[in-house]
C-alpha cells in the first residue's frame, strides 16, 4: 500500500491527520467544511433499507430463488430424467450450485482485494444471467448440473460481496439492521421461487424448465442496478484514493458532514499500513491472517458458526421440503384445494416458509437491540425443540393424519422463524464485522468458503444419509447441532452492536 502520509505541511492542534496527508487530500478530509463533523444520526428508520442496499442485496435475491427453485422441480425431474433410483445424481443436481459457491468464494477475494466491491456484484450480475438461460434450456441432467453450477459461482462470490459491501456502507447504528437485509432476500427469493413453482405446478403442468428459467428476470434487473451503485469508501481509503473515498461516503450518507467518521477510517487505514510497511505485498493472504492471533481466532469462531449454521439442517430443509412433507403425510390438509400430491406438498411448503419473511423483519429489529450474541443464545434452543417435534412426528404418529401432517407443517414454521432470529443472518454478518480492514476480504471469504462447503456435504449426502437411517434420525442429528451452537455461542461470540468497524476489528 502506498503511503498516505507524505505531506510536510505543519499539524494543527485540532485535526492531527492534516500533517500526514498529501495536499490533494486535505480537501478531501475536511470537505470544505467548518463545523464540527459529527456524523448525523438517522431521523428515523425507513421502512425500506436505502438504494445502495437494495440494489446490491437483489443479488441475494436471485440466490434464494436458485436455491429454493430446485425443491419443485425435484418433483418433476426425477421422473423425467429417470433419477429415482440415483439419490446421488440428484443430490449433485440440487448441491451443483453449492459446489460452483465453493468455486466462487475461492477466487472473489483476489477481485474483491484489487477490483472493489461493486465490479464484482456485476461479475456476478451477467454469471447470474448465463446460467439462467442455459438451466431453462438443458436437455440432459449433467447439462443442468453445469449451468445450475455457473448459478453457484456467482453465489458464492455475492455471499462474500454483498455482507462487506453492506457493513462497510452502513452507519454503525444501523450496520445490524441493514446487514440483516441481504438474508431476507434470500429468503424472499427462495419463497418466490415456491410460489413460481406452485403456478406452474398448477398451471403449466409442472414444466421445470420454466421453473429454472424465470430466474432471468431479477438476474437482469441486477445488472441494470448495480451499474449505479458507489464503492465502498472504506475500500477506496485503503488504496490511497481518498478523494472519492470522501465523495462517495458523502454520496452515500447524503451530506458533506462526514469528517468524524472519514477520519476513523482513515486513522484504520494508517494503522494497518504501518503494521504492513514491512512487508513488500500489501494484500492479505490466508497465511498472513492465520499468523496473526486476534484474526485467527475471530477466523475459527465466524468458520464455526458457519459449519453450525449448516450442520443444523437448514439447506436440507430448504431443497426438500416437499418431499419430507409429503412423506409426513401434509396432503391431507390441502387436498380440498389442490387434489394433486405434488401441488398440495408445494403450497404447503409455502405456508411453512412464509412466517421466515416477518421473522426477518422483526430480526433487523432487534440486531441493533438485542445484539448478535443474544440472539443466538436464545433462539438456537428453539430451533433444536422444532426439530425435535418434527423428529416425534415421524415416529409416533400415522401417516395421512391430519394431526401428523399439522404438527410437521407448525414445527417447520418454528424452525425457520428462530432461525432467521439467529443462525441465518449473524454468521455472515460477524464474518463482516470482526477482521481489520486488512483482514477483511480475505476473512469474509473464507467464512464463506466454510459456509459454502458444509451447504455442499449436507445437502449432497442428505437423500443418501435419509435413505440408510430414514428421516427421523436425520431430525435428531441437526437438532443436536442446534443445541451445541448455542452453547458455542455463549462462550465464543463476542458482541458487536453499536460499535463501528474499525472498534471491532482492531488492528
């Protein structure tokens, strides 16, 4: 990293960085301002998260869809491709975009290090794009297996992007809330995706190619957004171009009364460069941050989390859903208004994920509020008793009852609000939070890495662990994850609300 701090010019009592910075930048710094710099607290919350939020969290959005989408093709493809006695191929179909997530998470902080953040939302925009024409289109399952694998590239790059993109543009009294929002679209997502495939399920005859290929609309609709979006200025200042580092944190924040926070990040920026000024490379590597004891255990409690987050069961429940609720028996509830077993387990699908959308809401709530630790602490038990009735459902209950398939369709529910409360959103968020700038990139992208990779071992052996023990047994293993991660959580996690980024992370 180049010097910052090359100025001769003499300091002034009351701004002790003017000294050290270029006489370009002294502009920048200050902004022409006279008044104190305080930065301006929010005059209330909006219901929407502001435009920069929006638009680079769509990509979440296409995420969810491409996760969630495969759980109702699943019920056409296995027939039509001849899969049913393949429980592997299909656990490769539905885990192909985990795999191209392991992929991507690997190479993006190479491009997130030097690019920025916003050239690789739109890296991920055009793969997002590709794959969708290509999975609507495949004519064989190995073809699918490939597009639906340039789907997963993409999503693993946006899960490293969009979490640092966002808390490193947040105000620190609303990163938790903001930061929040990028797991609600994967969740709205993935419940679009169910509602698109009840339609077709309905009306088209369960055409799965349709099902794969709406996902070109909210693709597009990326591409066109993330154009606009700014950098991140907290990236900016570390590569020494802090003129439009202050433009955009001005842009973003919408108003030149910056100078408080500018000069935090600035006052990071030199701490990390005279901690590196030693060393002739200036990115991070993965070695660098395993040699430096405070990132290697923030690295080892955030990948934990992750591993947890999985193991837990979520990506299981997700991608089949409809199949474990039509083996509890739930078309006994919704054969009245939908006769056809794969279209009642699809709507009944739907009911059991909607209450994940207003837990989201109420999630962004209380990260601010509660904080990340306690609401992990206090939900993940929950999670585990859900799990636990669904598990007693399987075992103690007939098959078609309308009691069976009520408590399955109540104890999904449970599952996926308490996780939306704790497991879903806070591993991503403190892989953001936690690393020093320098850190950073390569922190996030390793969680996400982890994360990535036990999606992948989970839902790859799922249908095959489900078929040796039965579903009932898989229950009480994720639930026993459950309880343990909350018992990590209380001793391991360290709280970070209120705080800014640079307080966290240390250097």
């Amino acid at each position: 990293m180049k010097s910052l701090y090359i100025s001769k010019s003499k300091s002034t009592p009351n701004d002790p960085y003017r000294n050290r910075l270029p006489p370009l930048t002294t502009k920048a710094l200050t902004g022409g301002l006279t008044g104190g710099g305080s930065i301006p607290k929010p005059s209330s919350p909006s219901v929407f998260p502001p435009s920069y939020i929006l638009s680079s969290s769509l990509s979440s959005l296409i995420g969810g869809y491409d996760t969630g989408v495969i759980a109702g093709a699943l019920l056409y493809l296995t027939p039509a491709l001849n899969l049913g006695s393949r429980p592997l191929k299909i656990g490769l179909i539905v885990t192909a975009c985990t795999f191209g997530a392991i992929l991507g998470s690997v190479i993006t902080p190479q491009i997130l290090t030097k690019q920025g953040r916003v050239p690789t939302l739109k890296i991920s925009s055009v793969l997002f794009m590709l794959s969708a024409g290509l999975s609507g289109y495949s004519p064989t399952a190995n073809y699918l297996i490939c597009a639906r694998f340039i789907a997963g590239i993409a999503m693993g790059a946006v899960s490293t992007a969009v979490p640092l993109y966002v808390s490193e543009t947040s105000p620190k009294e609303e990163r938790g809330r903001y930061a929040t929002f990028p797991q609600f679209m994967i969740s709205s997502g993935i419940l679009v995706s169910y509602a698109v495939d009840l339609c077709i399920l309905r009306f088209c005859g369960g055409c799965w190619r349709w099902m794969l290929g709406v996902a070109a609309v909210p693709s597009f609709a990326m591409m066109v957004g993330v154009f606009g979006l700014k950098e991140s200025p907290r990236w900016l200042a570390g590569k020494g171009r802090l003129e439009e580092a202050r433009s955009n944190l001005e842009s973003i924040r919408k108003t030149k009364d910056v100078d408080v926070e500018f000069k935090s990040i600035l006052k990071s920026v030199e701490a990390e460069a005279q901690a590196s000024k030693h060393q002739k490379k200036e990115e991070a590597t993965l070695s660098d941050l395993l040699n430096n004891k405070i990132a290697r255990g923030k690295l080892v409690t955030v990948v934990a989390l992750q591993a947890f987050q999985q193991l837990a069961g979520i990506n299981a429940i997700v991608y089949f859903t409809p199949l474990i609720l039509r083996e509890a028996g739930v078309s006994s509830l919704t054969s009245k208004l939908l006769p056809d077993p794969n279209a009642a387990s699809m709507l009944s699908t739907i009911i059991a994920y909607s209450p994940k959308i207003p837990a989201l809401i109420l999630a962004s709530k209380l990260m601010d509020k509660m904080g990340r630790k306690k609401l992990l602490t206090t939900f993940t038990p929950v999670m585990s008793a859900s799990l636990v009735s669904l598990a007693l459902v399987f075992r103690y209950l007939q098959p078609g009852s309308a009691l069976r398939g009520g408590i399955a369709v109540a104890s999904i529910m449970v599952y996926g609000v308490t996780f939306c409360l704790s497991l879903g959103p806070i591993p991503s968020i403190l892989s953001s939070e936690v690393f020093p700038q320098k850190y950073r990139s390569i922190g996030m992208s390793t969680s996400i890495f982890a994360q990535w990779t036990f999606n992948a071992l989970v839902t790859l052996y799922f249908p095959v662990v489900q078929s040796k023990i039965g579903t009932e047994n898989c229950l009480w293993l994720f639930a026993g994850m459950c309880a343990a991660s909350g018992v990590f959580s209380k001793f391991r996690v360290e709280e970070t609300k209120g705080k800014s980024l640079e307080e966290i992370g240390g250097n």
